[in-house]
C-alpha cells in the first residue's frame, strides 16, 4: 500500500502516449471491448459452478449527503395523491431521474464521457462529437448488446489485511499482482477487472464524506498493469480514480488514461461486499460477469446493476 507521490503533466502526458499506443489496434470504435471474443464469452460461461447469482451494482441513493450533493429522485406519479382507491383498476407509477456521473450510484462511463485536449478516445474531435442532443460517436450505445466476459475480483484490502483502503490511499500494480499471488487467480485478456478498495464497507459503517477531497483509488501507473494484460473492462467500489489526484493539473487521471487513452469502458461505485466473502467462501475470484446498461442512444453513460454468476 503506498500514498501517492505527484507525477508531472510531463510525466502523466508520456503515460498517455505509452497507453494510447498499447491500446488495441483498430478498435477506436468499439475500444477494449473488441478484446473481448465469442470463445472467451463461452469460456467466461464454463466459469459457473454453483450457480449463485450476486449483484454488483449499489442501490439507488435518493439522499443528499457530502458524496451525494445531486442525489437522484424517485417519486410515485400516480394515484395522484398517492392513496389508492378502494374500487375499481388503478395503476400505480412513478417517474426517476439521476446525476448519471455522480459519486454514489453505480454507473457505466462511455467512450465519449472523457474529454482531454479538446479529443475523444481515439483522437476524435469531441466538437464535431458533442452537442446538447448528446453524443453522435462513442456513447454507451457501443454496449448496446450488453458486456458478458470473465470477471476477475482483485480485493486490495484483504491483501493487506484490513476492512478498506483509508480515503487517500493509491494502488500500484504492484498491488494488483500480489492480491493475484494471493487469490490464486491471474488477470488476462478480455477480462473485466474488478478492483475492491474496501469504499462501499467505509462509507457503509462510518458514513459518507467529500469524497471529492480524499477517496482511496488506483495510481494512473498502474494502469500500465491493464494495458499489459489487455483488459476490457474496469470497475472499482470508488470511482477507480484516488483523490487527492497523483497528477498536477488533472483531477482524474485514471479516467484519462482508461477511457481516453485505452478505450475502457468504466464502471464506478458498484458494491463488492456481497461478493467478495462469496469468493472467498468458493475459494475463487474469478466467475461470469454480466454487464447489462440501458439502451441510451446518444447517452455518456448509464446506471448499471452488474451480475457476478459464479
């Protein structure tokens, strides 16, 4: 475990450019979900043994809080005044709205949710990308078909035998390999990456903070550990990114090297806490993933309740 030294913007842009050039080739338009084959998705499916199914995804938070200025609202719109008759048909409806990018509820990010130097992932000018409509290119309509792959769980906190990563606190790849040795499981292509920080158990027993101040994620040098093994997919319990930010005058440099760079699709705060003891308990941390977003034409991103089927 190790607090985060600042890199340069010299140093993060050379990053950049080393990720960017590992990305697969050929593959702006889909990113790393290209990495992903139809024999890895049946192979992804020989992963279930005992058929237990466990959700990945937070519920809905509708309360404002510190992390949750912006929280989402759910409301019944019918029967009008809420009480049901006691004759006849009635149905009864509700309307929701959410801050999709928010710092509680679980989400997918897109290819087209990153912005860096004025380009979208791939070097498409996000100008000619981006308009009050939405996005014409790269949006979560890529996953329109749904992302099913082998899902790989690297719990970071047990590793070092506590219950979470205090907010602040960076993971290298070092980390990522040495809770492999210890799981007993190896990271590999097409794989979605599942990396626990313990946020969710955190924020759970102590409460919610500024999470925009201090929150525990992965140091953007670490990202060179995906792009060697050529992920598709990454997800965290946080937003994958550490705040304070490791780079001077880029807030959430995971999300640059990740989306921007190499074409992963993001999932942010989703909820390990079901299926991190599960895993344990089989004694493996790999299994099949299912990651279905709505279809959101045009949309940088969407809420997401992914399924863990081990």
């Amino acid at each position: 475990m190790w607090s985060p030294s600042e890199l340069s913007e010299a140093d993060f842009r050379h990053l950049h450019r080393r990720l960017s050039a590992k990305a697969p080739g050929g593959a702006a338009r889909r990113g790393a979900l290209a990495t992903i084959t139809g024999e890895q998705v049946l192979a992804a499916v020989r992963e279930v043994r005992t058929g237990r199914t466990v959700s990945l995804g937070a519920p809905v938070d509708t309360r404002g809080g510190p992390d949750n200025a912006d929280p989402a609202r759910h409301w019944l719109t019918a029967p009008a005044d809420g009480h049901p008759g006691s004759r006849g048909l009635e149905f009864a409806r509700d309307r929701f709205a959410m801050n999709v990018h928010g710092d509680v509820d679980s989400h997918l990010d897109a290819l087209c949710h990153v912005v860096y130097d004025g380009t979208l992932h791939g070097g498409r000018p996000a100008a000619d990308a981006l308009s009050p409509d939405g996005a014409s290119a790269l949006s979560v309509d890529l996953a329109s078909d749904g992302i099913t792959g082998r899902g790989v769980l690297l719990d970071i906190p047990r590793l070092h035998g506590v219950p979470w990563l205090e907010p602040g606190t960076a993971v290298k790849a070092e980390d990522l390999v040495a809770a492999e040795a210890r799981q007993g499981v190896r990271v590999g292509r097409g794989d979605i990456l599942l990396v626990r920080v313990g946020h969710r158990r955190r924020r759970e027993e102590l409460g919610p903070w500024d999470v925009a101040g201090a929150r525990a994620g992965l140091h953007p040098t670490a990202l060179e550990f995906l792009a060697e093994r050529q992920v598709a997919v990454l997800g965290g319990d946080g937003n994958n990114d550490t705040a304070p930010s490791a780079v001077r005058g880029v807030a959430y440099p995971v999300h640059v090297l990740a989306v921007h760079a190499m074409g992963l699709h993001l999932l942010d705060y989703l909820r390990f806490e079901d299926l991190a003891p599960l895993c344990a308990e089989e004694g493996r941390w790999s299994f099949l993933c299912v990651i279905a977003p709505l279809r959101l034409p045009k949309a940088t991103g969407s809420p997401v309740n992914p399924l863990a089927i081990l």
